[in-house]
C-alpha cells in the first residue's frame, strides 16, 4: 500500500486577451478495488462554475466556462491516493483469443475495444505480431510479448511527437513517449481481437530510473475473463503496479485528455503542466514540462501576424 499527495497544475497563457473559454476537464483518479481517492480538490482560475458528470467509460468529468476576459488560466488539480496492487504480475493462464468471442458477444464495449485502428501501416503491426509468435498462445502471455517489444525496438524521446501523432508517424520513426508507446501496444493486441483500453494517470516510482515519472502517463489495460482488466506499461516494460495511479480510461488518448477545450478571440496560445509528487516518507517530485501543441491553421497564424505588426507599428 503507498499513499500519494499530487499536485497537477495545468497553465495556459496568451500573448492577448481572449474569452468565453470552454473546457473539459478528466482529472479525476478513478474509485476501485486497487485504488482508494482520500481526497480531491479542482481549483480553476475566476472560480467559474462546474458541472459535472460520468462519461461513456465510467470517467467523471468536468465542463465548464471561463466567459471574462483573461489572458492567463490556471487548472490545479490536488488529490491524495492509496493504491494498494496485491497482484505485480498477472498469472498466464489459458485464456485464448478465441476464448474471448463469446465475452464480446454479449458486451458491446468489448468488443468495440477489440477493433483497431484503421492505419496505412498494418502490414507492419501484422509483420510484428509474426516475429513474437503469437499463435496458439495465451492472451496473457500474448500482452506480455507485445509489451516487450516495444520496449526494446522504440526508443523513448520526449520532444519529437505531439497529441496529434499517429501510429503510422510512430511506426516510421520509431520514437515517442508513453502516449505513443501505448497507441503502437493497443494497435498491436486489438488487431488480435483482444479488448484492450488506453489509460492516463501518472507513475509514482519510489526510485528513480522507470520513464515517465514526474509528468501524467499512460499506459494499457487488456481485459480477461478470468482476472477481469489488466495494465501493461509499454514505456517501462512492466504490468502496473502500486506506484501507477489511474485517472482515466477510453478508446485512446483522446477519449482521456487531461484537459481540452477552445476560446473565442485571436491569440497566440502557451501550455505548460506541473506535477508534483509527495510520498510517506517525506520526499518529493516536481517536474515542469512545456506542451508542444498542435500547430494552428495558416488563416489564423496570419491573422494573429498582421494583428501583431499593427500592435508593434503603434508603439
């Protein structure tokens, strides 16, 4: 059992003024058998109001309207979480695909999980998934071969991938960071028809040296009849353990963004997130990370230019 005291401060900054900002917020560490939240608290810059409710995967969400003007907004999450995972690695039992037909039959979320997706490189997750051998082997067993693979043929490299990322780029370069990892790892266990889902939360280490501490992470599960669902950690090359702290769970990354949502107005936008990590025994994490976001369409990039020069030819 670790407890654990996070702090995860989303900030946006714009080069001008901008209103009626409207946000989606999936901050919110799941309730479950492994993981107990203390306490939570969602602080957000004005103190706009908050709705609140539960997504299609059982995710708790907040919206809400940030409608003054602003040319800053602060989104803090703060949160205390036990996590106590009595199980490190899963026991491979003889589980097979073909086991797991009946399972999607009857649940519809299952099997949409099972579907992957439609990319231009398949023949290369199918070319991968012939060099493991999948074949005639169980779907535990299958997981943990997939995972291993990509931890030892992508190379982590933060800085070089976006949100916007697609598993094709990812397949080309053969880098990424845990979103990229995770994206590769679903492509490669669904196209199997395993029901797989992909997770965001943050990795807790209690020494350092596993990829991805200090920032949220993500990773996935795979579903199994008998031992219901089961996390793999690309990055790491390991099953989830007592230091993953999980905050939401969908299709892929986009159905869990931390945080997502437009503006009116004409502006230059900056994102950065800060996360800290306290322990039981006193010490702490911190870590600030610049978000690359995704480019904005030409028309506004020369809108917000022209608006610029004429600020700057004023002056």
């Amino acid at each position: 059992m670790a407890i654990f005291k996070i702090v995860h401060i989303t900030k946006y900054q714009y080069n001008w003024p901008i209103k009626e900002s409207i946000n989606e917020v999936r901050l919110f560490p799941h309730n479950f058998c492994n993981q107990e939240v203390i306490d939570y608290q969602l602080l957000i810059t004005h103190d706009p109001g908050v709705e609140y409710y539960q997504d299609y995967y059982g995710n708790r969400v907040a919206n809400f309207n940030n409608l003054n003007s602003h040319e800053e907004m602060v989104i803090e999450s703060r949160m205390t979480v036990v996590v106590n995972h009595s199980l490190k690695i899963p026991a491979i039992d003889n589980i097979t695909v073909k086991d797991l037909e009946n399972e999607k039959s009857k649940n519809i979320t299952l099997l949409r999980l099972s579907y992957p997706e439609v990319i231009q490189k398949q023949q290369e997750i199918e070319a991968i998934l012939a060099v493991i051998n999948v074949a005639n082997k169980p779907i535990i067993e299958i997981a943990q071969l997939c995972n291993h693979y990509i931890f030892n043929n992508f190379t982590y490299t933060k800085g070089i991938t976006n949100v916007e990322t697609t598993i094709d780029e990812i397949l080309e370069i053969k880098k990424g960071v845990c979103q990229d990892f995770a994206h590769v790892l679903l492509q490669l266990v669904r196209t199997l028809g395993i029901p797989a889902r992909y997770v965001s939360g943050y990795i807790c280490p209690y020494e350092s040296g596993l990829r991805g501490e200090g920032a949220t992470h993500a990773w996935i599960e795979i579903y199994t009849p008998t031992q219901g669902w089961l996390g793999l950690d690309p990055t790491n090359n390991i099953w989830t353990m007592g230091n993953h702290v999980k905050l939401a769970v969908g299709r892929n990354f986009y159905d869990c963004t931390p945080i997502k949502g437009t503006f009116k107005g004409l502006a230059r936008q900056t994102l950065s997130v800060c996360v800290s990590i306290g322990y039981e025994d006193g010490r702490h994490y911190e870590e600030i990370n610049d978000v690359l976001l995704e480019e904005m369409p030409q028309e506004i990039n020369e809108q917000i230019s022209y608006i610029e020069q004429q600020h700057q030819q004023q002056q």
